[in-house]
C-alpha cells in the first residue's frame, strides 16, 4: 500500500483510528459495506488515511490491499487530506480546446503537486473535473467552488497572489490582537 500521508504524528494517526472505530459502529461486518464505510469514514476525515484503510479492513476481516483497491478506483474517494482551498481545473471539451492542459501544467507547477494531491502546507488541494457547465468561460477553474473563468498561466498567479495576500491580512490581524 502506497504512503498517504507520510507527515502525520502518531497522535495525529491514532485520532485517525479512533475516529474511524466510531464511524464503523452500526454497520455490520459484512464487506458489501465496505462503500458505505468508506463514505461515512471520508465524511468525518476529510480523506481516507492509510490508518483508516487498516481499520476498515480489520474490521471487514478482508485484506488490506481490497480496501485500497477500492478507494483508488473510485473517484469520490480522497487519499490526501483536503486544504484549506479547493482548486478543480476542468478538463472538458471546451476547456481543453481552449487549453485547459496549459492551465493544469501552470497550476501544477506553482502549487508543486500533481492532481489529487495536496500542499505540504496544505493550503491547497487540486484535481481535474470534467465539464463544470460555464464552457463559454473555458478554460474554467473551480476555486472553492467558485468557477473562475480564462484561467490562463497569469491569472493562476493572480488567484494564488490574492490567497497570499489574504492570508498576509489575517497573520497581521491576528498578530496585532494577540
Ligand atoms: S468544458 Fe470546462 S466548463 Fe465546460
């Protein structure tokens, strides 16, 4: 099993497991729940850490390897925890005619992750998405749910630039009150 989340602390991780332990009260031991499990355990985690995996499949009695077979083949099914601000570049039909793979290589790159992935510092999770409905904005990025239109290389630097600057405006709030 591939690593998920190699920075956690150990007390981070035993949350992790205790907090799936609750989550996997009330459904029976039988692995054709293993779906609904693993929603109810991504629901209260954000994502599905490898710990979560282990706890799931103990639970099942059925190997480690099943439980990550699935998670990976669904898409709704997260291995990195969520940031804090949710990038989606969209790779429909439009999108990519008007260079959605530019804007993809652009965020890649300034944000140093690949899709499905997220920060170290986890400010920011990316992924792509297909047709968001807003094609005559194309080439479209979902920020925090927000569809932002003509993303092009420059305005993927004028997004993270307002993050920075926003982010700048709060440590200073916070400094000056504490
Ligand atoms: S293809 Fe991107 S919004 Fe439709």
């Amino acid at each position: 099993m591939t690593q998920t989340d190699p920075g956690k602390t150990a007390e981070e991780k035993a949350q992790s497991r205790q907090e799936t332990k609750q989550a996997l009260k009330g459904f029976g031991r039988k692995k054709q729940n293993l779906i609904p499990i693993l929603q109810k355990v991504q629901g209260r985690l954000g994502y599905l850490p490898r710990e979560a995996m282990t706890e799931i499949a103990e639970y099942l009695n059925i190997p480690d390897i099943d439980v990550y077979g699935v998670v990976t083949f669904y898409n709704q099914f997260r291995l990195t925890p969520p940031g804090r601000h949710s990038v989606r570049v969209c790779l429909g039909t439009a999108c990519h005619m008007k260079g959605g793979y530019i804007t993809l290589d652009a965020w890649k790159r300034r944000l140093d992750i690949n899709p499905g992935e997220t920060t170290t510092d986890r400010e920011f999770d990316m992924d792509t998405v297909a047709c968001v409905g807003c094609c005559t904005k194309a080439p479209v990025t979902v920020v925090d749910n927000k569809p932002e239109g003509k993303v092009e290389p420059t305005r993927v630097d004028g997004i993270l630039l307002a993050f920075e600057q926003e982010r700048e405006v709060k440590d200073k709030e916070e400094s000056e009150s504490s």
